[in-house]
C-alpha cells in the first residue's frame, strides 16, 4: 500500500475529549473516529487490526470445535419478555418499534435468540454436546460511554453458547472454551488474566473473566502468586480478622469540632484510620441501612448489592441523615441509634479495640469504645473493597491488586435460560430435561483498546507483529531524491513480493513528519532509505525496542521478514 | 466435519410460507431460519456460503483499489436531516431514540455517513481520488418482506463509495467498479446482466443494475441481442409508432352492455386489443388525471411516476369515477370528458385508426374513432411497459425481456450528497469545490438466494464449487459396516489432508435418507461408499450433472480434488 494514497491521516491536535491512552492514540493515529456518544468508525487501518483479531479469535473457536453462524441484530421483544430480561435489562437496551408497530431491541447479548433457535431444532440428547458462536456488532445503550472503544455503545463482540445434556459434559464445554480463549489472548499478544467473577446479569452458576492489565480500567483484580487464586476483586471473600490483644482504656467523650473525614479526625485523634469506626447510611429500597466499616477501609458497593440483594441502593443525603439520626455527616455512628434502623457490620471491624466512634452528636467522638463493654456486635457481612495485601482466600498469603480490562467473559449458566423458554430435550431414557448451557464472549473491538493499552509509548503506539495494520513500513526520507525514490520502490515490491503486509510513506512531507506519524501509527518494522544508500545500505528499525541496524539495501528486506516470522510463532 | 456432530438439520416438512424456490430450500435444508418478518439467522452451513461470497467480493474489491473500513449501523438524525432523507426515506427507515432522547436510524445506506466521514478527514485533492467500502448489515423496514433473503429487513450488504475531483475522474471510478462487479459475478457463477437504471431514492445522475436472470424477481430487464443494450423496463423509451396506412371507417355507438375489461370487449366486438384505447383514471396529489393507451399494453407506473413527478397517485375508487366522469370503470374514455382533467397519451396511440373508445357512457362504446376526424391528440408521453418484441431503443431490433433479482447498483452520484453537507475540497487553484461522489452496492445475503434461484432442481440446491459450504460429502451407506466405516473414515481423513472441504455423513440414518439429504443441502461432488466396496470401489458423483464414476477407492479423493481445482478456476 502507498501511504499517498492510503486513507490514514493521523491528527495534529491531540483529541482533547479522550483519557484513556488508548482512546487518544486510535483517534491521533486514525484507526478510528466518532460518529456519537460511544459510537465510532473504524477506519481502514483499524478495520485491518480488528479483521486480524477476529480471525485469531474465529481460528481459535473453530479449532474448539464451535461453529460458527449468525444471528441478528433485531431480537423481538417477545423473546426478551420469555426470561423477563426485557424489564431487567433496563435502560441499556436500546428498543425501537417496527412500522406495524412489532417491539425489537438490539440485541446486547444473545442468550434469548440462541434458546429459541436451539428448542426449535435439538429435540434429542445425540444432537449434543453443540458450541456455536457468532462474531457480530452488539449494542448497549450504556449511561457513560467512554475510553473510545473501551466502553461503546455499538461494538464487536464473539459471544459462543454451548448446550450439553447434563453438568459435567457442560463443564467440560466451559473448559474447552477456557482452553481457547487462553490460546486467543495468548496468540493476541496480550497481558491476560483469568480471574473468578460475579454473574452479574446474565446469571448462571460459574463464571470467569479474562482481564487485561492497564491503568484505564473498570474491574480490578486480586491475585495471588503464591497460589495462583485470581478473582475479580468484587467476589474476594474477606473474613473476620483475629482480634486484637491490646487492653481495654476506659471510653472517652472527646470534643472533636468540625472533624468529619475519616484522615481529619485520624490527625486530630492520633489514631490510626484502623482504629476508627466509619458509619455510612444507605437508603435501600427506600429504608435506612447503616452500614460500619473500619476506618482505612472502602466500602465495595458490589459486594454490597449482594449483601442487599437489590441494586435499588444509594447514599444518604444529607437532609436524611438529619432526619433519621438528628446529625451531620462525618459525625454518623451506633450510639443514641433510633429503633427500626438495620445496622450492619463490615467483617473489618470484628476484634478491633479502643476504637472511635461517633455519637450522631455533632461535633463528639467517643474514644476507646469496645465491644461487649460499650456496645455490642450486631450482623456481619463481607462488604469491603479488596486491597494490595489482603490474604488470598485459598492459602493466605498477602494478594495482588491490579486494575485491568475486562476482555472476556464466560458463564456456566445451567438452566437460566433454557427453563424459562423451555429448551428441553429427550435424554437416553426418553425424559424431558432442560438443556444445560454456557456462554462465552469476547469483545472485539475493546481488545484493539487493550492492545493499545499494554503496547504504547509517549510517541505512540507499538502494535505487536500479529495484529499490526501493516507490518513493514518503508520510508523513503526524501521522495526528489530520484535515488532515494528508486530504492524505496524496489524495496516495497520485493516486500510485496515476498507476502510482507507493507506500506510505503511515499508522501511529499518531511523527514521529521515521517518518522513523528511512523511512531504514533506504530508499524513493528521499518525500512529507512536515507542518505545511506550512498554507501549500499538503508536502516532498519524495530518499534518495540527502538533497535536499529544498517544493512546493505538487498538483505534488509529478507532481515525484516525473518524477524516478522519469528515475532508470528 | 461430521455431519454427526454439526448443526445441520434439514426438514421434513416443505416450509409453507415460501413462495420463491430458494426461499423455500434454504430453509429447507437448514441453512436459513426465521425469527421475524424479513429477519433470518444465518445457520452454520449458510455462513459457509455467506462467508465465501463475502471473500469474493472483499478480494476484488481490494484487488480495484478500494479500501475497506466499518462505519456504525447507528446513525444519527442529524446527518440524515442534512440531505433530508431522514423525512424522505419514509417508512422504509428504522428509527429510535437512545436514552437520552437522541434519535438515531439504523443505516439502510451509508452516503450520509460517508460523506460526513469524508468531510471531516478530506480537505485537499491530493487526497482524492479514494474508493471506501464495507461488509455490513443493514437495514429497511420494508412494507412486504417476502421471498427470505431477497426482500429481507435486516440483511448483509457490500457497499462502496467513491470520491473524485471531477466528473471525468468519477466516471473513471465508476468504471472501475463496474469491471469489479463483472468480475465478482463471474466468479460467484452468476448469470447477470449489466443494465441501465433509475437513480431512484438514492439520487444522482447514471446507474447500472447488475440483475441475475430467476423466475421470482422484482426487476425486468429489456436486453437487445443484437446491440448489446440493455436496461430495466423502467427506463426503456417506447417512442411513436409509425402511423397505419388504414382507410379510415365511419363512426359508430355501439351497445355493449356490461361489456368492461379488453379481453372483453375485443371478444365481444372481435377486434384486437391493439384496436381499444384504454382509459384509467388516476388521482395525482389529489387531482384527476386521465392516462390513455393502446388496449393491449399496461401501464408502467414507474415510468408514470417520472411523468408525473410526485410518487403521490393511486388509481380512483369507483365512486370517484362516477362523480367525475358520470361513467363506471370499463366505460371511461375521451368523449364528453368533463374540463379540468389532464390527460395523458401513451406514445402506443400514436396513429391507430378506426379505435374503439370509450364515451364515459355506461354500456356503450364508439368504433371507427379516428384523430382528427373524431377527436384530437392531446400530450403524448412514455408510460407503457416493456414486453418481449418492443425495439430495442438503441438499434431497433426486438427486445428480449426477462425478470430477475437486482444484486448490485452502482450510481454516478454527482454532488447529491457533497453540495448539501459542504464535503468540498481545496482543488490544485485553490478554489473550493464540491467531492464528486459515486456508490456502488452488492447484496451479499440476497446472492446466497440468487445462486440458489439460479442452481437447483426439484431434489434440492446445485452448490457451484466456488461458494459450496463444502466442496465434497462423503457418505457410508451403512454405519453398522465396519469396512465401509473404515474406508469413509480413510477417505475422509485423506480429503481434510488434502485441503478439500468435506463434510462426512456418519449419521446413524438408512442409504435413502443420506442421498435425499445430500440432494437437498446440493454439495458439488459425493464419495459414495457403499457395496462396491468389496471390488475395491467406491462411487463418484457430481451433483450438478448427475454424473457418477466408480473409481478404485485409493483413486477417489485425488480425482475429485482434480475436478474441484478445475471448477474454482
């Protein structure tokens, strides 16, 4: 491909609107552009990165034994009301009326159309086990798209779904499927981790996520390297700690005037955060639920919701905390509590002596308040925030935390969907079960993001050989240098000749724009055809490293191309 | 692939709802199944084929220069109020509102898009010409979805779009395009034609159809063997007839009680139908028009849309006959017309002598009615249809006239789209100017159906080679045969070895059942393994011929490898 006519125009200005180095990069560089709110153009440099990925992820699933088909985009809401996920689902669906008036979305997930395809054609437990996957455009109308193609509305997803006769053949598709993606994210290049996670809507009974490390990321990870236990930091279980040993001091009532946060009241006390008890009010479903935690602690609102069992959950404003506690924020806690409050417990607090506790009096503390003396234990639950150093569930040592990308999602979902839409089929003996399902997905697109992510510098982007747009660029440093031009031609057809994906900057700009765009576009391998061809040779220059090496004009493409094959193994 | 484990099931049943022969076998022999009016899912062995046109299609696209790239399917309001599509696109369009209220579309043709896109990255003409495609699903909301993936409202589409500095430089483009097209229906075996068409909806100032010749088609073409032209009935010019050289009779009212269709009245009078002047009565925005033509031609009511301007006409009820001309339906005609109705002469009356006509007098009709004499020409136009034997309007020669399935349509677009959304550019003076726009689409899962149209018989599909979603079936005619499993099983395992896509029926069925199926889902070419196994024998057969071949066992695969490599060629 010749640069001059390529359509790849990469930005002066740096896009103001985007975060995440990702979102910056494929914008500046021209892979993608903004049509709307999370949703973007792919361009054709990106349509080659992405086409790329799809074909890892596709050759991955085909070897897997899925097949591949497709389903569409507009799901009639009947379907959707089957397992009630029409109602549940929520604002994120987007819904439209056909011209009769027939109710569709589009569809942000398959489960409903792949059920109703599959009780329309297995009947009999022979035409299991089957594992079919599509790759196809989804949407999600999501309440703050952001991160470019991290979280878009419309977007690229692989979604698979398998159905099995009973657990253990279905567990034995989810570890098929488990096999395959870790080959995908291997084969991409990518920093993944697999790591336990909450079903959240789609529901079932197990599940697991695939998560790229990256600063810009929405889930957070803790993992342990002495076990290898790896969870999404939501579902950690965090127990009661031992309890301290230290002796009781007699409680204290201590003015503490406008001391509200947990570090003001830490520097006025001389305390440790540990040693304070933060009391934050919750209105659930409507009703006041306090909930204590131990002051250097976060409180970790999925793990609540769980604890709840609604998502229906908010803070306090400041006139209810008024209202239901006659104080102020900051100065919350379980003395002088009105009846009919639920209270409950963070494990963190369990054992902790001599601790500070507020009154709902504003303006007071108590100090040295304990358990058993001055107040007594009531429910505790597990709602806090997992944190570098917490011990590993599995065998106690202290854990990782990182933040990543959630690139992939699989779910064992049993029985979620196939009973309430009645995919039943006749086993061996003739009895009618519900199919026993799973479903896997991928985001396509977002794993462009990720890729970017983990793959840059400050110029730009370093795209790894197996996914690069292209995977040589030549550069012909002065295009009036008849010389120059004649030697950069002969390099880009041997390159074309020998299979290399090659693109030549053959544009009338500058050697300085030339070099500034091939760092930001970010091809692995470049050929340099400048003043040293005076000498025979031309350079040779690997992104990822920053290496470089003179070689005489007729090795250098045959150097290129070995190290291609190699970076492809 | 073992057909054992793949999911594909053909049924038993004739699907009753399909009228078109493919329609009905693609669903059939499970390569297609409905979730909706017009919304199909694509089953594993229909994306095999979907796939392979898909590949076709991108191949030569690349191979003309075009680049490819994915735009969104949402599409917002506002660039459609730009050009005023999003008011004129009518019914046709699906559109929503996102959760914030914002409406979008879901994209039933990307110009809009396009042209955005291009706007806002092109500024100068050395960035031109450019030639942008993608492989996308689209949608239209289309009154009467019908025949499967012919009419459909949600389908695949390969649409291209091409940008030039001037008229002469997109006639180029749209060349170009041309050559892929041709190229792209060769290799996809597809008997097209190339015809001249209306610009329609999308707008501009040339179009070509490419229509592959099927029974169930919504276009006609008029072609002319002996000059080459051909172009959709639509837009074929009927000019005036020489006049007849008849001596002129005198007029007379004659009786003709409830005498009212041609057929009828040239019975009943024993004339030909060429001898009637036919009258039908139109409402046009409103208003009463009268269009006049000879009795033994139809209307063509796209040729009367051009006449008359508006799309807004429909025929009058028969109470609207009544008030207006005092006469039924059959009786209408030019005599005591009533002022302020227009009327309309097809060129089909131009000097018919001694007519039939009508006299807005129930039950009775004129004879001998001559121009001139009897009455006077009025505004003669080109509203008849096409039919076999009309001359060919370039060389007068007989038309041949045919119904077929648009599959491409290419426009010279013009600045249709650039003068109202501002795409200009900075030419080589300086001077702004407008882009010079063409588009060119393909139905890629409306091909799937004309492939079919145009290879089956009355036992299933006849897969040509090239886009067979698999090469070569293997059949054991029994499966309790240990032999005849394990020579399948060896010829099986030699033909993946050997890069030929094969499917292998080990389906636990009888012989009847295996070749009624392998008949219906059409693979090009069987191995039939079956008693001749004993003589060292196993059985060829092309499903396109019905030709069959017993070859030694050892000799089969490579001698159906040789005829696949020729039919791909």
């Amino acid at each position: 491909m010749r640069w001059s006519r390529y359509f790849l125009y990469t930005l002066k200005e740096e896009p103001a609107e985007a975060e995440a180095p990702s979102h910056r990069l494929l914008l500046k560089a021209g892979f993608i552009k903004q049509v709307s709110a999370g949703i973007y153009e792919i361009l054709p440099a990106g349509w080659r990165v992405l086409r790329k990925i799809e074909n890892v992820v596709r050759k991955e699933m085909d070897r897997s034994g899925a097949q591949e088909l497709l389903l569409t985009v507009l799901n009639p809401a009947e379907l959707w009301k089957e397992t009630g996920r029409w109602e549940t689902y929520g604002n994120e669906l987007f819904r439209l009326k056909d011209r009769n008036g027939r109710e569709y979305c589009l569809g942000p997930t398959h489960e409903e159309e792949i059920t109703d395809l599959v009780r329309r054609t297995i009947h009999s437990y022979r035409q299991l086990p089957v594992i079919l996957y599509q790759i196809q455009v989804k949407f999600r109308d999501e309440k703050r798209p952001r991160f470019g193609l991290i979280r878009g509305r419309e977007f690229i997803m692989k979604d698979a779904y398998s159905f099995d006769t009973d657990e253990m053949s279905a567990m034995v598709s989810y570890e098929t499927m488990k096999f395959a993606y870790d080959r995908i994210f291997r084969k991409l290049r990518l920093n993944v981790i697999m790591a336990e996670a909450s079903v959240g809507q789609i529901g079932g009974k197990q599940s697991h996520e695939f998560i790229a490390f990256t600063d810009y990321g929405e889930a957070k990870v803790g993992y342990c390297e002495n076990c290898g236990y790896a969870a999404n930091a939501e579902i950690i279980p965090l127990s009661k700690p031992e309890p301290g040993e230290e002796e009781e001091e007699p409680l204290e009532k201590v003015h503490t005037p406008n001391v509200r946060t947990i570090e003001e009241l830490a520097n006025f006390l001389k305390v440790s955060p540990a040693k304070i008890m933060k009391a934050v009010l919750y209105i659930v479903d409507g009703k006041p639920v306090l909930v204590l935690i131990r002051g250097d602690r976060e409180i970790d609102e999925n793990k609540l919701e769980i604890v709840l069992g609604t998502e229906n959950f908010r803070l306090a404003e400041d006139e209810e905390v008024k209202k239901l506690l006659g104080t102020e924020k900051g100065f919350i806690g379980i003395f002088n509590l009105p009846e009919g409050i639920r209270v409950l417990w963070d494990n963190s607090l369990y054992g902790v002596k001599n601790m500070v506790v507020a009154l709902n009096e504003p303006d007071y503390h108590y100090v040295n308040a304990n358990s058993g003396r001055d107040y007594e234990y009531g429910e505790f639950v597990d709602v806090a925030q997992v944190r570098e150093g917490d011990p590993c569930p599995k065998c106690g040592n202290p854990l990782k935390v990182r933040t990543g990308l959630e690139l992939g999602h699989i779910f064992l979902l049993g029985t979620r969907y196939s009973e309430p839409m009645k995919a039943y089929f006749a086993d061996r003996d003739g009895s009618e079960k519900p199919i026993i399902m799973g479903c896997y997905g991928i985001g396509i697109s977002r794993i462009m993001s990720a890729i970017v992510e983990q793959y840059h510098d400050d110029k730009g982007i370093k795209w790894p050989t197996p996914v690069a747009p292209f995977e040589l660029e030549i550069i012909c440093l002065n295009m009036s240098d008849q010389e120059l031009v004649r030697v950069a031609e002969k390099l880009y057809i041997e390159a074309e000749e020998k299979g290399i994906e090659v693109i030549y900057d053959d544009r009338e700009e500058s050697a300085g724009f030339k070099f500034a765009d091939a760092d930001l576009v970010g091809f692995p391998y470049r050929i340099v055809v400048g003043k040293k061809v005076k000498e025979g040779k031309v350079e040779i220059q690997k992104r990822a490293t920053g290496e470089r090496w003179d070689v005489p004009i007729e090795e250098a493409v045959n150097k290129v191309k070995v190290m291609i094959e190699e970076d492809k193994k």
